[in-house]
C-alpha cells in the first residue's frame, strides 16, 4: 500500500458517523468510523437499527483468496470490476490479494479510484468525453506511475480522443484496446475483423493514443453457452494474433488481451491457455467482479464454479437484516426493507433466516414476493413461526445493485461482532 493510499483510507476511518448512514446505532452519532468499529459492537445486540446490510468477514476474505488463487493458477492477470462495490478498501484488499489493477465503466468511477491511489485502471469502456479525457491526460502527466487503458470501437471515437487529448496538450498517449463485440445485436465493440483494422489504423495515426491490445465482453454473446462462448473468446484472441503479425504492437513491453465478466471466466482461463507465442509476452486480463461479495441468486446459478467444482466454491457473503413490522394474517407478514434498500433488479430476495431472542433458525414457510419502497411482501405457509418483532435475514440476488444502496456497509464476523465498515462510493 502506497502512502497516499493509506492516507486516503485513514480519512474514511475518520469519517464522523452520522444520520447519512443507514442502519447503523443511532447512539454512535458523533463517533469516526474507527471509534465505532474499534468498539466491536454486535449486529445484532448493539443498537443496529432495522433494515441493515452486513457483509460476512469470513466469506469476504474466502472469495477473495479464491479468486486470487484461481487467477495465479491460470495464469491470468486479475482486475476485478470495480462498479460492483465501489469500496475503495475492497480495492485495496484486491489489490493486496494480487489483483493487477481495478476495472472501472466510467469517469466518475476512475475519479474515485484515483481518490484512494489506484495505480492501474482498465476503463472497459469507450471514453469520448471531452471533459474526462483532458483530467486523465492531467492525472497521467502528473503521475508517471498511474497506468489507464480504455476501449475504442470506431474511427469516429478515435477522432474525438484525439481531438480532446491535443487540446489538452496531453503529453503521456493513453493506452487502447480495440474492443471486439460479442455478436450482432450486443453491446459495445466492432462487429467485424475489418473494422476492428480500420479502428486500429486510427490509433495508429495519432500521437495521443497507443494501441496496446484487444478486449471485450463475452458475457454479451448472444444465447450464451459455452460453445459460443469458447467460439467468440477464440475470435478475440486470433484477432490479436493478427494485429502482433501486422506489427500493430510495435515497440510494447507487452499485449493486453482481456475479457471475463462473472459467468464464464473459466472459458477465459481455458481459451487464454491457448493463446499462441506473440512477439511481446501477453498480459493476460480476467475482469471479473461480483465474486467479491458473490449472492444467493443470479450469481450462485451462474457461477463457472458450478462447472468446476473442483476449483472451489465461492460463497455469498451479504445479508440484509430486516424486522417483521406487521403480520396482518396467517398467510402474509411485512418486514421494514423494500426496494430502496435490496436489490430486485434480477431476482427478489430470498427469505433464509429467522432471529428471536438470540436464537436463529431457518426461514421454514417464508418466501419474498414483492417488494414496496419500503417493504417486503412476505407469504408465509402454516409451518412459518414468525411474530411482529424478529428478525428476518434476506438473501440477496446481484450485487452490484446490492452495494449501490449502502454508503457504508458493516462487517460482520459469524457470531455477529462488527469488525470493519466498508465505505462505498455511486
């Protein structure tokens, strides 16, 4: 950790604890960060108020030594994608856990990073702004160490990059990889290999950008299997090949070919296994993100671990605790927590656990079935024990609309002792 990223981190432990923050003791007002959690409270018996939403100590940690394992074992670099959490300090846990860099979407998110002396970013994303791109060239002039590189997918962004780095008299070039699209009709990315040329020859003719490499998105691969997948994976890294036999990457220390959202990183490691002897070593970039905190929906189906179970299991690490405020019959009951507070974009949430005076048991005849702004609608069968006054547990689907409801995010360990909070930034 660099100085001026321990700094940075300091001044959130120092941050003073307030009504900004939901969920947390309403008598730790005027604490900092560091106070509160050097008090070790429990989630559960130390003036937390409900809705609150916890990470597991012991299942964050765990996701993140996996990954970094499975990332050595492939031999893949690691920029986990940041706009999951948005925490710079689980930036710097990553980082700590052998991630090369952090993967971000947009300016604001970089702003961030840079905030907390994030030396590498992977802008997976085309950038065209003209106000963005002038602080870039700005942070890269100041610092010779900060590495940035972003997609480009047409002529006409190459044009506008340009235009915006020479009036900014931008003296470092800023680093690109041609982004190839997953298929016709997805995302982002040049649609045919001839295109792909054409946007490099672009690149080529500036002093502002400099082609270091291809990348892209397989999670958008139309009707996505893993023979499309493997298919469209094998396209990315015979287009670097052709680029290196063009001369494309002239004068490098080394090739970026990079890809892997959450689901498929273990075509990525298959794939990227075959990429052949180019003329420079190939910086070989998995992107994946939401394993940080992973979850009990979307990803807990989706995860490549479910394939190769012999790699290991990710584990979902949140938990949104809630109180049941009414039970207006035997067949329906209604917790304090609804969309302003859970993620339901991909899933609902899903009813686990149940607390009543310090005792936990399973969620037995409990289901989410909607979500108000402020509630959730809970069906209860008759085998479901459940009062006014307890505690109830939800599973969440989706991370990443998980984290962006919560500005600071206790961390709790299994007996329910608060030992960190995370801070997030959206």
């Amino acid at each position: 950790m660099t100085a001026d990223t321990a700094q940075s981190l300091a001044r959130l432990a120092a941050e003073r604890v307030d009504h900004r923050f939901k969920g947390l003791p309403p008598d730790a007002d005027g604490l900092t960060v560091a106070e509160l959690a050097g008090q070790r409270r429990n989630l559960f018996t130390g003036g937390f108020a409900t809705p609150v939403l916890a990470l597991s100590a012991e299942r964050l940690e765990h996701n993140l030594k996996l990954m970094e394992t499975y990332a050595a074992r492939h031999g893949l670099a690691f920029a986990p994608h940041g706009k999951t959490s948005m925490a710079p300090q689980l930036f710097q846990r990553q980082i700590e856990h052998g991630a090369w860099g952090i993967t971000l979407a947009v300016p604001h998110q970089v702003r961030v990073a840079r905030a907390f002396g994030t030396r590498r970013v992977f802008l997976a994303n085309e950038l065209v702004d003209a106000a963005a791109l002038r602080w870039i060239a700005a942070e890269l002039d100041a610092d010779q160490d900060f590495e940035l590189v972003c997609y480009v997918d047409s002529v006409r962004g190459v044009e506008l990059m340009d235009a915006a780095l020479r009036d900014a008299d931008a003296t470092r070039p800023v680093d690109v990889v041609v982004e190839l699209a997953a298929g016709e009709g997805a995302r982002t990315g040049v649609r045919t290999e001839a295109e792909c040329a054409a946007v490099a020859d672009a690149v080529a003719g500036t002093r502002t950008l400099r082609l270091v490499g291809v990348a892209g998105y397989e999670g958008e691969v139309p009707k996505a299997d893993t023979e499309r997948v493997t298919a469209w994976l094998r396209r990315l890294v015979a287009l670097a090949a052709d680029f290196d036999k063009a001369g494309r990457f002239t004068g490098l220390d080394e090739i970026v070919v990079s890809a892997g959202g959450s689901a498929w990183f273990d075509a990525v490691a298959e794939v990227f296994a075959e990429i052949p002897e180019l003329s420079r070593p190939v910086l070989k970039l998995l992107r994946s993100g939401a394993y940080v905190s992973h979850d009990d929906g979307h990803y807990r189906k989706l995860t490549p671990f479910n394939r190769v179970p012999e790699e290991g299991a990710l584990e979902p690490a949140f938990r949104l605790w809630t109180q049941v405020v009414s039970r207006p019959s035997a067949e329906q009951a209604f917790v304090n927590a609804g969309k302003r507070d859970a993620a339901y974009d991909l899933d609902l949430p899903f009813a686990q656990v149940i607390r009543r005076d310090g005792a936990e048991r399973p969620a037995t005849g409990v289901s989410v079935t909607a979500l108000s702004d402020q509630h959730a609608w809970l069906a209860t069968t008759p085998e479901a024990d459940l009062e006014v006054g307890d505690w109830v547990g939800l599973g969440l689907s989706h991370p990443c609309t998980s984290f962006d409801k919560w500005q600071l995010i206790p961390v709790a360990e299994a007996d329910g002792t608060v030992v960190d909070y995370v801070r997030t930034f959206f």
